[in-house]
C-alpha cells in the first residue's frame, strides 16, 4: 500500500509520498542560485538590520516592534506586526548569522511544504 502525506484537516488519502519528495526536491534543488543568493530589497530591513533578528534586544521586543524592527508606536511604523516570521529569522540567525543559504532554505522548505 502506497505512503500518503495528507494535511491536518484534509480528507482522503492527500498526495502519494513520493509525489511530495519530488516537488520538495524540485523546489530545492531546481534552483540552486536561489539558496545561494544575496539578501534583497526589503530583507535588508527584516533581517539584516532587525534588532531582535540580530539578538541586539531581547526577544520578548518582537511584540513591540514591526516586522522591521521599528518601534509599533513609532509614527516611522509601517504597523507590520509578523511576529512568527520574525522569530523564524531569529532562529535562522542563531544558526548561521547572515548567511543567506539557511534563510533561503528554510523559505524553500516552507514553500514547498504549504504547496
């Protein structure tokens, strides 16, 4: 009997295993300047230049500040309030500082997972 991936609250058998392993590897692997390339236009502010990304205040600050890194109150806010991605980013920090490949992985990964 064939694997089955299926999604919490789908029904039915959801996508053959092997089916999900390649659009996983088609998504990692199809692109490989994708992993390896810089940080673009807005990652400069989300990642590179986030305090709680960067580990410059505590982590507790990402429910004060924007989703780049900007006070909420501030009227310089754009009110962008990603809590999880920014702690996501953080993680990512933690493990490889700015190297984009970790970034670009997990972006993949994520990508590929929700397809």
């Amino acid at each position: 009997q064939p694997l089955f991936v299926t999604p919490a609250g789908m029904r039915g058998p959801g996508l053959p295993l092997w089916l999900f392993c390649l659009s996983m590897g088609f998504v990692i692997f199809a692109t490989p300047r994708r992993l390896s390339g810089p940080f673009l236009y807005d990652d400069k502010a989300a990642v590179v230049r986030n305090p709680v990304v960067r580990g410059e205040v505590r982590t507790t600050h990402v429910w004060a500040l924007d989703f780049w890194g900007e006070e909420l109150a501030s009227s310089r806010s754009h009110k962008s309030f990603r809590p999880l991605v920014t702690l996501s980013y953080r993680a990512n920090f933690l493990a490889h500082e700015l190297s984009t490949f970790g970034y670009h992985l997990v972006n993949a990964l994520l990508h590929g997972v929700n397809s």
